[in-house]
C-alpha cells in the first residue's frame, strides 16, 4: 500500500496548455448558460408586459361600459343620497333627562359628556357616490379601489362605510 501512495509533491505539473483548455471550457460553457438565462427571462418578460397590455384594454373597456349605465349616469348628475333624508332626521337629537323628550341639537352642544358619548354619524361624500354604487351593482372591492386611485381619490375613504 505504500509503494501506490504518491505525495503530490512528487507529482508532475499540469500542462499548461490543458489548463488554458479547462479554463477555456469553462468560461464558454458559463457564458453559454448565462446567456440563454438571460434570453428566457427577456421573453418571459415580453410575454408578461403582452398580458398586462391586454388587461390594460379590457379595463378600459369595462370603464367604458360602466360609463355608459345611465343608472350610474344619474346617480353622478342628481343629489347625493344624504341629501334624500328628511330635516328631522338629519337634526341631531338627545333625550331629556328626566322626560324622555328630544332636546335640540343647540343644547345637546351645551353638554359636552352627552356629545362625546354620541360620536356624529359619518356623511358619505358625493364623490364617492359612483363607487358606492359599483361595489352595489357587484364590481369587486379591489377593482372599485384601483379605480378611486385612478381618479386621484382616496381609496380607503370606502372601508369606512363597508
């Protein structure tokens, strides 16, 4: 067994030629691979910016469509539905304290205990009228926001209602 043990001092140098050989190999294989990487994520890249011009133009479609429902129409040309109440309801009353009759709202402000404990009711704003009733007619939560954005909106404005 010690006669077939060689040190590697003992052994000869590689030729330098083969070297330059392996190390050619190498660096053209690398390259090789590297480069068809490269070209399969450029056109996975197209493919993807193909798809996305395509929902692009259908959602610009569907815009078009929804512009076209007079019911939404109408909803953006006539009051907002705030505006729809009755004055007394929109009035804002606290009972008595020892009767049980309404008070008017200029002495309920009187008594600032009574006034804390009844937060005011958030008002929906006109603007946002149409995508209430985007989200009613079925259009998705996520849809209905991209669109506020769109507008320049704020688009969790909605999540206060829902």
């Amino acid at each position: 067994m010690d006669s077939l043990t060689m040190q590697k001092h003992e052994l000869p140098p590689t030729n330098q030629k083969r070297m330059v050989a392996f190390i050619n190999h190498f660096i053209v294989s690398t390259v090789t691979f590297l480069n068809k990487f490269a070209s399969d994520c450029e056109s996975k890249f197209v493919t993807y910016e193909q798809k996305i011009q395509n929902l692009e133009a259908s959602l610009l479609i569907v815009e078009a469509k929804l512009a076209s429902i007079d019911v939404l129409k109408q909803l953006n040309d006539g009051p907002p539905a705030s505006a729809e109440m009755k004055p007394s309801d929109s009035q804002p009353t606290a009972l008595g304290s020892s009767e049980g009759e309404p008070v008017p709202a200029g002495e309920v402000q009187s008594q600032p205990e009574i006034s804390t404990l009844n937060p005011p009711a958030l008002e929906r704003d006109p603007k946002y009228d149409l995508y209430f009733k985007m989200l009613q007619l079925g259009v998705p939560l996520g849809a209905v926001k991209n669109k506020i954005s769109f507008e320049g909106l704020d688009p969790d404005y909605i999540d206060r209602f829902l």
